[in-house]
C-alpha cells in the first residue's frame, strides 16, 4: 500500500483524514488522489482545478521528489511510497 500524508490544516477540512496514516492501493497520482477523496469526498475538488491538474497553490512530492507533471498527474506511486500533499508557498 501507498502512504499518503497530509498538511495538518487539510484535517479541519477533511476530518477522516487525521485518524493516522492514509494506506491506498498504489497506481498514478491521480489514481491515488480520487481514493483518497473516496475516503473523504471533496478531497479532489480541494486540490485539483476543474481539468483535474493540480491547484496552483497545492504541492505534490512522491518519495520526497516533486511531481512535475501537475497536469495529467500519471506519474507512478509504487506500493511503499509515501506522498506528501501540501500547500505550496507562493507570492512575491
């Protein structure tokens, strides 16, 4: 199972996801992400824009490497890997 982990401030948002770790079946990102929103539903509308790209403001990293395609979100979460969804800094 993949692991996924979550910025605390998503927890007031997503209540069922501060119980402890997230274990999902492994696959792309984007198949990654929608079972994590099975599991609390609205979780894709947060972090993914009306195409399914990530948000501007949301950061994804697979194994502590940034995932580059924000747009069609196939890069590949093996069974051991940990994915970190957290809120980009942003500004100037």
């Amino acid at each position: 199972m993949a692991t996924v982990e979550i910025t605390r401030h998503l927890h007031r948002f997503f209540p069922a996801l501060q119980a402890g770790s997230i274990e999902v079946e492994p696959g792309s990102v984007a198949e990654v992400l929608r079972a994590v929103d099975r599991l609390a539903p609205g979780f894709t509308d947060y972090v993914l824009d009306e195409r399914g790209a990530l948000r501007r403001h949301v950061a994804l990293s697979i194994d502590g490497r940034v995932v580059v395609d924000r747009t069609t979100l196939r890069d590949h979460v093996s069974g051991n890997s940990v994915v970190h969804v957290f809120q980009a800094l942003t500004g100037g």
